[in-house]
C-alpha cells in the first residue's frame, strides 16, 4: 500500500503544480480586473476556455488565449461581451434552464459592460 | 369491377380530394401572414458604401453578396412574395441586420465597426458567410479565394485605420 500511494504522489504533483500554472496563466498578464475576471470564471470559462467542448464557443473567444489575440480582435471581442450582455444573450437560456445559477445578475451585466467600455477605450489610445 | 369496389375507390378518391384541399386551403391561409417588407434606401450618408472607404471592387461584391441580408434593402426575387418562402426571407434578413447592417455603418462607433470588420473576415474565410441556402439560388453571391483574401486584407486594414482614428 505505501509504495503504491508513494508513486501516485509524482504524478498527482505534477497534475497540481500543471493546474496552479495554468491558473496563474489566466490570471496574469491579461489586463482584466480581478472583479470581472471573477464574473467572466464563474459565468463564462465553462465554455470559454481551452478544453471546453463547444468548438462554437471557443471560435467566438477563449479567454485562455486572450494574452494571444492581437488588438482588433480584443476590441472586437470586448464588443462581442457589451452586446451580450446588454441584450441578455449570454450565458444562453437553454444552458441556463439547466443552469440557473450561472445567469448575470444586474450588477454583473452592469460591471462587465463598463470594463468593455473602458477596456476598449485603452486599446484604441 | 363489382360495385363494393366501385364504393371503395370513390370513398379513396374523396379522401383524396379532401386531403388536397385542405393542403390547399393552409397554404392560401399561410399567405395572409406577410412579413415586412426590407426596401429601404441604401444611398444615404450613414451607409457602408458611403460612410467606409471601401474600395469600388470590394464595394460591388459586398453590394451582390451581403446586402440582401445585412443592408435595409432586399432584391426579392419573384417568389418572395409567397409563403413559405417569403417567410424565411424576413427571418434570414431580421437576423442578419441584428448582427450587422450595413445600412447603418455610419452611426455605430469604432468598437462596433472594428467587431464587424474582423468578423466580415472571419465568416467569409470560415465559409459561414454568404448562407449555404442563399448560395444555392444566388450562384453569384459565391466567394472564391482571391475574393475572400482582398476582404480580409482589406477589412484588417480599415479595422486599424479605425482604430487609430479621431472621434
């Protein structure tokens, strides 16, 4: 038993140290605020990342690659997100209904429309 | 033939005609249910022809291959004034003009223009754009590569151009 458990804890450290990585990899660099990087992982990572299963999705963004995307694309993206969510589009109702406790609150919407705003703003200077 | 089924294919025939007529009656129904009409003016200031700097070329295929879905004017052809058809018409032409309308390129700010340009690129390239079914009666709506690569390069180019501008 003890020489079983020693040889998954390689393997188990590594999966960790690939999973904290990837998470910093999010994090940094990207010039999202914590307050909408927060909304943007609970609301949107599950088919908005790299690994998701909707190609769809991820040929709209993948906000893993959001360091990889050049200016136009940003803005063009930050454009996508206020639209979506001043019209209420996004997460869509099918997924909600399954759901519900992914939905944008107000306040969200509100939060996430600003920082496009702004955040787009900063990249055309 | 003996006369039970003489009986038998009258009351055939009749269903028959039955049937045929309330096909008939659903389908004169269905045309009383017509969706607006999209025949608004295209040579105003706020267009895209007008209000971008897109070159005559590009100009021309824009104009035969997006401008019945994404402008405020359709060319109908001679059935679009018939349900079904007509009815799918109006749909494809009211989501198109949600995602993009050309017709009002003049008012929408950079970060809209800027979204649109990169995605006039990447739905022609993706062969998502022009729509297979519309592509089926428009043969000439078809992009070929040369055609698409003149539109990415191009729509890249006024992407930045509009980014770099002024208010």
């Amino acid at each position: 038993m003890k020489i079983r458990f020693w040889s998954i804890l390689p393997v188990a450290m590594i999966i960790l140290a690939a999973a904290f990585l990837s998470w910093r990899d999010i994090q940094k660099g990207s010039e999202i605020p914590e307050d909408v990087l927060t909304i943007l992982s609970t609301h949107c990572y599950t088919c908005h990342t790299t690994g998701a299963r909707s190609e769809d999705a991820l040929k709209k963004v993948d906000f893993k690659k959001w360091d990889e995307y050049n200016d136009v694309k940003k803005i063009g993206i930050l454009n996508d997100i206020k639209e979506v969510a001043e019209k209420g589009e996004m997460p869509p109702a099918k997924y909600l209904s399954r759901n519900p406790d992914k939905a944008l609150s107000a306040e969200d919407r509100e939060t996430l429309i600003e920082w496009t705003k702004k955040a787009s703003a900063k990249l055309m200077e | 033939m003996d006369e039970k089924s003489i009986g038998k294919t009258n009351g055939i025939m009749r269903r028959t005609y039955l049937i045929l007529g309330l096909i008939l009656a659903v389908v004169l129904l269905m045309q009383f249910i017509r969706p607006e009409k999209n025949l608004g003016e295209i040579e105003t200031q706020e267009d895209f022809l007008q209000a971008s700097g897109v070159p005559d070329t590009l100009a021309r295929i824009f104009l035969n291959s997006c401008y019945d879905c994404h402008s405020n004017n359709t060319r109908y052809p001679w059935y679009g004034n018939i349900a079904p058809a007509s009815w799918i018409m109006g749909r494809h032409i009211r989501e198109g003009k949600a995602h993009l309308n050309f017709s009002s390129w003049g008012i929408m700010d950079k970060a809209q223009k800027i979204s649109r340009l990169d995605k006039i690129c990447e739905e022609c390239s993706g062969g998502d754009m022009p729509l297979k079914s519309y592509l089926l009666i428009h043969r000439s709506a078809g992009l070929g590569p040369h055609e698409i690569e003149a539109i990415c390069t191009w729509s890249e180019q006024e992407a930045r151009a509009v980014m770099s501008a002024g208010e």
